[in-house]
C-alpha cells in the first residue's frame, strides 16, 4: 500500500482520481462503482432470493455481475491511483495494452464501448433492472396496445397480448447479443483452424479448404442461412451454428495469409530445427501471432452478424415467440403498425444502437492495432 | 477477352453444379416432407402415399438425384409440388419483378456511393466530410427490413405521399399509359432506397478510401503541376484510378443484394422471387426451391464476371486472356 494514498481512497472508488486532476477516469470510476449499488438497493427485494435459496439462475448470473463490476471499479481504481503516485508512463507498455490505449482515445469508439457495457450490463441484469415479467399475460382486454407512459410503468408500452415492451426488450438483448458473440466466436474458431491447415501444410488441403471457401463466399450468405434454417427448423443453436459456419471464409483467407509469411520466419524455423512436434509449434507460435488479425476481423463482423440474427427472426426463423428477441417483436409490431407504432420502432432502434456500438469499436480497433493506420490518423 | 470470359463461365459450371447439389441433399435430407400436408383426418392415408409416388419421393435418393439432374441439365425443371404447374410457370412472373428491383438496387448504391465517395474525399476532414463518414456507418448499421417499416410508417401511413407496398396501385388498369410508368416508378422509390442503402454506405466508404489514396500519386501533382484544371484532375485522373477496387466490390455486393432483396420483397409485399423461395422452403416445394436457388447462383456467378469483365475496362492495366506480360 502506497503511504501517500489515503484509506478511503481505496474504499470510495472516483473521488481520489478526480481530486488528483485524473477527472475523466474518476467520474467513470465512481459511476461504475455507485451504479451497480444504486441498482442492487433498489431490487433488494429481488436480490435478496439469492441468499434465501429462491432465486432463479438468471438472478444468480446478475448477482455474480454487480460483483463484478464492484470488483473492476476498486481494481481499476486502485491501478489508477497507483500509476499517479508513481508518475508511470506509457513507456515499456506491450502492443496490446497500447492497442487499448489508442482505442480509449478514439472518441467514436469510446461511445461505442459505453453503449455495449449498457447494453450488455441491461442483458445481464434483465431480472434487477426490468419491473414486468416479459412472458406474462395479465389481463389481456385493458392491458394490450398501451402506449409508452411513465406513469402506467410500462415505459415503452405494451404489445398485443399487453406484455411490457421494455422488459422484452431487455430480455431480448440477451438473445441477440449472445448470438452474434457466439456465431463470431464459432466463425473465428473454424476460420482459424482451416486457415492454419491451409497455410501450414499447403497442398492439396490448402487447395481444397480455400476452393471451398471460394465457393461459399460466391453465394448470398443469407440466403444459404435461409435454405438450412428453414429446412433443420429455427432454434436458438441452429441459428448460432448456422451462422458461425457460414462466417469463417474471411478468417480463413486472414489466417492462411498471415501463416504463410510467419512459416517462413527464422522463429518458426528455429522452432522446427529445434524438433519441436506441429502441433505445438502451431499452438504455440503461430495461433497467437495471428490473434490481432482474427480480432479485428471479429469486431467489424459481429455487427452484421446481429443484423443478420434479426433478420431471421423477423422472418420467423429464429427463435421462436413467446422467447422474446428483438426481431421477432419487430415481426409482431407489423401488425398494427399505425396504431401501436412503439412496437416496431423501440426494438429496432436497440438493434440500430448495438450494431452501430460494434461498428464504431470495430472500425477503431482496426486502426488501433493496424500501426500503419496509427500514425495516418493522430488520435482525437 | 471471348476467350477469357468463356473460360470463366466453363469454371463457373462446376461451382453451380457443385452448390446446387449441396443444396439438393441438404433439402432432401433435412426434416419434413411435402406430402405432410396430406396427413389429417381430411384425407385418406392412401392419399399421402400416392403423392409420395407422384413425387417419385418413394425412389432412392441417388435415383432421385439423378433423375433431378439429367431434367435440370435439359433445361427442364420439373413440376411444382404445391401448386401443380411447371416451375418455369410459378417462377417465371416473378423473376422479372426481382430483377428489376435489384438491378435499379445496385445501380442506385454504385452510382451514389461513388459520387458521395468522390465528395467526402475532395472535402477530406470538413464537417462535410464527417457527416458522410458517420452517416455511412449509421446507414449499414441499420436492419433493412426495419428502416423499410420505419419509412413505410412515415411516407405511407402519416404523410401519405407513398405507396405502403405491392408494385402497382389497385386502380393501376384503370390509368393511361404516362400514369401507369409513374405509378410502377413511385411504387419503386422505398424498396429501391432500403435495397440500396446498405451498401451506397459501403461504396462511398470504398471510394473515398481509395480516392485518399490516388490523390498522394505522383502522377496526380504531376498533373496539376502541368496546370491542369482542378476538376480535370480529379474526373479523368483521379476518379478512374480510384474506380477499380470499387469495381471488384461491386461484384461482391451482388449476393448482398440478392440476400437484401428476400427480406425487402417481404417487407413491401414486393411480388418477388424472395418470397416464392420462402414460401416452397416452408412448403417443401422441393423443384421451387432448387430452381430459385439455381438462378440466384447463376446471377452471383454472372454478376461477378460482369464485374471482373468492367474491371478491365476500368482499368487497362488488366489484360485478359493470353497475357505474356503479366
């Protein structure tokens, strides 16, 4: 513990930050430090089934959340103070402490990054932020079409069966932004593998495994999701595996790329001299030299990915009502799109919110761990 | 360059055998069955088996495979299930309407996209230029069948200025010749903008990128060193320099395009091959499916020719066929 650093600077997160002139990075401290308690006092009711043994697993999950966000706010707190007191630099930083450095700098991105820890955060704690159950039919003949109101509670209206938007909404996220983060991850983790094959061994399995890729970038990726969607039937797996396995032909062709000039490096031929077997020298020195290149390209996919997953549930190919997601309540909106325009409009723009959140952070996070890009463009 | 695209189009039959096979099996293999519809207390047990031989559905696969394509190869693309008609029939309406749509789709998204390109590049860091670039990342981070419903509610419910959807007005019989193209024209406006707006976005982002990039050539300051007008510069040096990479995504936008137009047709109740492909996928319309799938493949592989062809046009430095200086 640092003598100039006083006890409460590291009970109260924030305060201690911005008092040191660092006014940015306390605010944000505090909130993420004063928010998660805010929410946990007020849904105590709720909260406190978890430690009467009543508690449904999604109210475990959000508690596990606030902790963890209390947790990273003393952490990153701590860090902070501890880098003033000694006056550190950036010197001596690695390439991907600089990378994240650069992309908190970048204005757009930083407001990309907000939007999805709201957004995720919202997901996460569905049960503790939402007041209405978003399966629940009350009564059905005064309770449907109401409009958005404060005082009602229902803050973005109900829909036709008089269940609360917000809450679907907020339960929605969790369907669309676990797709997209699990269909890229999928495609990342088979675009990898098959770049790698390609590369490292060339040949007939580089020939094979790139004309396959060839061909499956030829056709419309929708409409081939469409095809084998429509005839497995739509559930939430198929979806994300559908999706990742219709994704990884950029990976593919990334990987191969980059594998095929680091094969010819004099570490790889080290590695090789020294009798190390392929499959450690591929684990080991070739999988992680690629990381950057895979994250980039998984940052600007994701986006489309969840337009993507909307796009089929909105075609009633996703997952099915009553589960709510943010394209199948768009589908339902479009029965009465006058009259209850709230419940089309609402989801929709949580989809345009995500999607351009993802889009702003992917563009940044390519120029941030492209280093020729990096000096064309001084940050903001 | 006969003999370069031949060679293409002769490569690209492999691709179409290889995909329409693939999606053969999958359909085939895949849950459901077309004669489902005939099991219900309304229909004798008898009548889902004699569909099932009507069908040939009771041979073996590989007969069926081979029978599918021997038919497909002479051009003949079977009968209906559903709707008990040759398929050339149930498609044929609507493959025109699909066309017409998408075509105007890229022409739209290529000819802005390149123009907004243009401008965001020559007015490099301006507001302007800011405003482009943001509103491009917001136009593709947007749903398409979403921003379709959202102008439909503005322009056709509220203002009342378009056309909620269909191809024509129900009077459209009814009007003479000069209303009846301004009636299919305003009929087109908002499938035509949500179909082009995603990737007019992508274009511009191209175009400008690769404007940036040729306006730091040398040959670029030679040419305004010699004093040639500004706009000279620009329009014939610049510009058809900065076309080529536009090009090739011109061709990869095709299938985009083609994916775009299943859920706009839906949106805008758009009389389209998108939704006759959803409609045989639900019914196990199995011919439907597989000659939809087969068209929408030979456009992609067209549209990627016709990309490849222009690329050279654009771009003299590419010379197809027998280049002994490449």
């Amino acid at each position: 513990m640092d003598a100039n650093i006083h006890r409460w600077e590291y009970l109260l997160p924030g305060p201690g930050l911005f008092l040191r002139g660092r006014r940015s990075t306390g605010i944000w401290c505090a909130l993420l430090f004063l928010v998660p308690l805010v929410i946990g006092a007020w849904r105590w009711d709720r909260l406190a089934g978890v430690f009467t043994g009543g508690g449904a697993p999604d109210l475990w999950v959000a508690a596990g959340y606030l902790l963890v966000l209390l947790q990273v706010s003393y952490l990153w707190n701590y860090r902070e103070l501890r880098k003033v007191e000694a006056g550190e630099s950036s010197a001596g930083e690695n390439e991907w402490r600089r990378g994240l450095r650069h992309l908190w700098q970048n204005r757009r991105a930083r407001i990309g990054l907000i939007i999805l820890l709201v957004l995720y955060s919202a997901a996460f704690l569905a049960p503790l932020v939402t007041t209405f159950d978003p399966t629940a039919q009350t009564d059905v003949l005064h309770m449907r079409f109401l409009p958005p109101s404060l005082r009602s509670g229902h803050l973005l209206g109900t829909d036709g069966f008089g269940r609360d938007l917000f809450s679907r909404i907020v339960y929605g996220a969790r369907i669309s932004l676990s797709i997209g983060l699990l269909a890229v991850v999928i495609a990342a983790v088979i675009g990898t593998v098959a770049g790698v094959l390609a590369g490292y061994f060339g040949g007939w399995v580089d020939g094979a495994i790139m004309r396959l890729a060839d061909l499956m970038l030829g056709f419309p990726r929708l409409f081939l999701i469409l095809v084998v969607i429509a005839f497995v039937g739509p559930s939430f797996l198929w979806v994300i595996l559908v999706l990742g396995g219709t994704g990884w032909m950029g990976v593919a062709r990334l990987v191969r790329a980059e594998v095929l000039s680091l094969k010819e490096r004099e570490f790889i031929q080290a590695a090789r001299a020294l009798g190390l077997t392929t499959g450690r020298i591929i684990t080991r020195h070739l999988i992680p030299n690629t990381l950057a290149p895979i994250l980039v390209f998984m940052s600007l996919t994701i986006g489309n990915v969840i337009l993507m997953e909307a796009g089929l549930s909105f075609l009633g190919l996703g997952v099915q009502p009553p589960t709510p997601s943010w394209g199948n309540i768009i589908n339902l909106g479009r029965n009465n799109p006058v009259d209850a325009w709230w419940i089309s409009t609402f989801p929709g723009v949580a989809i345009v919110l995500t999607v351009l959140s993802f889009n702003l952070v992917g563009d940044a996070i390519r120029d941030a761990f492209d280093p020729r890009l990096r000096q064309e463009t001084p940050a903001q | 360059m006969t003999q370069y695209v031949a060679k293409r189009i002769l490569t690209a039959i492999p691709m179409l055998w290889l995909g329409l096979t693939l999606t053969f099996f999958i359909m085939h293999l895949a849950p459901g069955d077309p004669t489902d519809k005939y099991v219900s207390p309304n229909f004798d047990p008898a009548v889902q088996q004699l569909m099932t031989q009507k069908f040939g559905l009771d041979q073996p696969l590989y007969v069926q495979y081979w029978r599918w394509l021997s038919s497909f190869v002479q051009g003949d693309f079977g009968i209906s299930f559903d709707r008990a008609r040759p398929v050339r029939s149930v498609i044929g309406p609507y493959l025109g309407n699909t066309l017409i749509l998408s075509s105007l789709a890229l022409l739209v998204s290529l000819t802005a996209g390149v123009f907004l390109g243009i401008v965001s590049a020559m007015h490099r860091g301006s507001p302007g230029d800011d405003l482009l670039t943001v509103g491009s990342i917001v136009l593709y981070s947007i749903p398409g069948f979403w921003l379709g419903l959202m102008l439909m509610l503005l322009f056709s419910s509220l203002l009342g200025w378009l056309p909620a959807g269909g191809i024509v007005s129900v009077n459209h019989e009814y009007l003479g010749l000069g209303q009846r193209i301004l009636d299919r024209l305003v009929h087109l406006i908002l499938p035509v903008f949500v179909l082009a707006a995603a990737s007019t976005a992508s274009t511009m982002r191209y175009m400008r990128g690769s404007m940036l990039e040729i306006i730091q050539q040398d040959y670029i300051r030679t040419a305004r060193a010699k004093g040639l007008p500004e706009r000279t510069v620009i329009l014939k040096h610049a510009v058809r320099n900065a076309l080529s990479p536009v090009i090739t995504l011109f061709g990869l936008s095709i299938p985009y395009i083609f994916s775009g137009a299943v859920i706009v047709e839906i949106v805008f109740s758009w009389p389209g091959m998108g939704r006759v492909m959803l409609t045989s996928i639900f019914q196990r319309d199995y011919p439907v499916t597989i000659a939809v799938t087969a068209i929408i493949f030979a456009m992609v592989l067209l549209g990627n020719l016709l990309a490849d062809v222009l690329y050279g046009v654009v771009d003299p430095r590419v010379r197809y066929g027998a280049g002994h200086h490449s």
